[in-house]
C-alpha cells in the first residue's frame, strides 16, 4: 500500500483500479486493517449518498417482507446484501443498526436518513459495539439516535412472543438467526422435558414450552437476560414449566452429570468458541467437551441440538469435534438435520465462508 492510500481517512470512498489503472468499482477503503478495501458496486465512480442506501435497503427490505410475515428480521446481512459491513435488524418498529466497518461508520447518518426515509421506525438505535470495530480502529457506542426506547423491545416469532434489550443486550439483542432452528426443535418438544443452554433470553426454552414441552429450564450466565427470558415465559403462559437458572453451563453440567440428570431434549446454542483462526483448535476441544456433557444428560432416544456461530470452525470440523464428544459420552446416534441461520441471513456468492452459523441435531441411541 502506496503513501498516498495509507493517508485517505478511514472510511472513504474509493475508485479501486487495476494494476494499470484502469478503474473497476467503487468501494469503502480503510488502511487499518488486512481488509482494507470493501466493494460496494462493481462500477467505478458511484455517488454513495442517502438515495444509494435506501435503494438497497428497500431490496433488502423486499426479500424479507417475501420471505417473513411480520416484521422481526434481519433487515441487513452485510455482504449478502451487497452491504459490506453493515448488520441491520428490525424489531417492529424499532430499528437496530450495527456498523462494522470505518466506511459505514462514517456513513451512519446517511444510512440511518435512508432508514427513516423507508421506514418512519419509532426508534432508531446505534449499536458500536462488536468486536470487528477494534479491527477497524473504531471504538464503541451504543445510544438510541431516533426516538425513544424506554425498555425491553417485544419481539414476536412464530407463536411465541420475547423481550430484546437493543441498548445492552448481546448484538442487537435478539438472535433472529436461530428462528428455523427454534422451530424445528420445538416441534419435537410436546410432552417432553427439555434443557436450553446458553439460554439468553429464553429463545428455545420458552419455544418448547409454548410448543407442549414438560418442562423446560434454561441456563445461563447473565442474570439481565434471564429477567428477559421469564417475562417472555409469563407473557406466553408457560412460567409454570419454564424455569431459569443462573450459572457457568460448564459448572451447571458438572452438577447435572452428579446427579444423573436426563432430559429427553438438550439444546446447547454457546458463544463463539473460536474467535480467531488461532482459537481453532482449543474451540473445538471447547465444542468436544460441551458435546460429551450433553450427551451425558441426554435421555435415552433424546434429541440434542448443538450450535456453533464461530466463524472459524469449519462444519467439517465442527461435526468430528461433536461427534468425538458424544462418542465420548459412550453414546452413540445418528445426525438427523444439518442447518444454518435463516433465510434472512443471505449468503454473497462469491463469500460462502461468511455462512457462520452451523447447527448439528443429533437423535441418541
């Protein structure tokens, strides 16, 4: 990289040329980090203003009112919506809007006018807080730039109704990519005891119940979003079989494997295990053990449901990490469903690696 390019502001728009100088698109461009360059159109010279972004926001926009009834989605799935960068999510009338990158940092203003324009949300929140931001010289910022969000965010999904908190929840405070998987495990769950680790704010649990389960206790660390996930269990009227606990997974399954626990569906959905290329192999040692735990609290012919959302785990090896923990559960079974986000987390052609989300049900002999 040339003097001259290292010297453009972080966040500008570019003309990339060839090595003859030839132009070939237009894109943001940020010296900082190893992806210094992000296309935005494959032409050169395009004016990125307010009307730029809402023309792509209302194709965006055009694919999910296609593909989901009501309006709880992810709104923009960066690359996939010809968008590099940028995380939109729409929960009602609220809207959740995560930068990612120097270039559409410094167009924040155009996109959140774009979005008013589309939309007239009643809120417009401002979430500058993920880890790719420390990669791109940005530093963090959550604050409501639109409106007002008083509290909790109603999200409904299915037949279910949940609580999001879009100012200080994980993200954008829901995980609309799990939907179809939440889904399909609830349909499995009439009459039968469940467990949902890593359980946020109470997605599979609360799903399950509302579906027939017995029972269903979810696991987790934070204490805010388990006060989440027990509003959203007495919203839907099922507190009676929810229940909520406070604790390290790791530690809540010692305890579980002690007492000889067995729940006939076991849901574990952790964070990123594998948050770099260097964490590969001790993420997926992390995936092996919480696999064998599972395993080992999974009731005869139950169903277990695991979930990676590292980017750098291959599903291959994902799967044999798996694989080997239930193995070393002494369990045996058979993988039922391999699937990934939902239909609203579009994949860019040309960057299959960005499919993150890896989902394994397994049915245990």
């Amino acid at each position: 990289m040339d003097a001259a390019a290292k010297a453009l502001p972080a966040g500008s728009v570019v003309t990339i040329t060839d090595a003859g100088g030839s132009p070939l698109a237009t894109a943001h461009f940020n010296p900082k980090p190893l992806i210094s360059a992000r296309v935005l159109e494959p032409t050169p010279d395009v004016m990125i203003d307010a009307a730029w972004f809402a023309a792509r926001l209302q194709t965006a926009m055009a694919l999910r009112d296609r593909l989901i009834a009501r309006p709880y989605y992810r709104w923009v799935h960066a690359e996939g919506d010809h968008l590099p960068g940028l995380i939109v999510d729409r929960i009602g009338d609220v809207v959740v809007v995560q930068p990612n990158t120097a270039g559409m940092d410094a167009a924040f203003e155009l996109i959140a006018s774009a979005i008013d324009r589309l939309l007239q949300p009643k809120a417009i929140v401002l979430r500058g807080d993920s880890s790719h931001r420390s990669l791109e010289g940005l530093g963090e910022v959550a604050k409501v730039v639109k409106g007002e969000v008083s509290g909790p965010i109603e999200v409904r999904e299915t037949t279910a109704t949940f609580f999001a908190d879009a100012l200080g929840g994980q993200k954008t405070g829901w995980f609309f990519d799990q939907r179809d998987n939440r889904t399909f495990v609830a349909a499995l769950a009439p009459n039968k005891t469940m467990i949902d680790l890593y359980t946020h704010t109470g997605g599979f649990a609360v799903s399950c119940a509302v579906a027939g389960a017995k029972s269903a206790l979810g696991i987790d660390g934070s204490g805010l979003a388990l006060e989440l996930a027990e509003k959203a269990a007495a919203a839907n009227a099922v507190a009676g079989r929810c229940k909520f606990q406070r604790s390290d997974v790791f530690d809540f399954l010692n305890g579980a494997l002690d007492r000889k626990d067995k729940f006939d569906i076991v849901v574990a959905d952790p964070p990123a295990f594998v948050k770099s290329r260097k964490d590969l192999k001790p993420g997926l040692q992390g995936y092996r053990k919480l696999a064998r735990m599972c395993a080992g609290i999974t009731a005869p012919q139950g169903i277990f449901f695991i979930a990676s959302c590292s980017h750098n785990a291959p599903l291959i090896e994902f799967t044999e990490a798996v694989a080997r923990g239930i193995t070393d559960a002494g369990r045996s079974g058979r993988l039922l469903k391999t699937s990934g986000a939902g239909t609203d987390h579009p994949v860019h052609l040309q960057l299959p690696e960005n499919t993150y989300l890896k989902a394994l049900t397994f049915a245990l002999d």
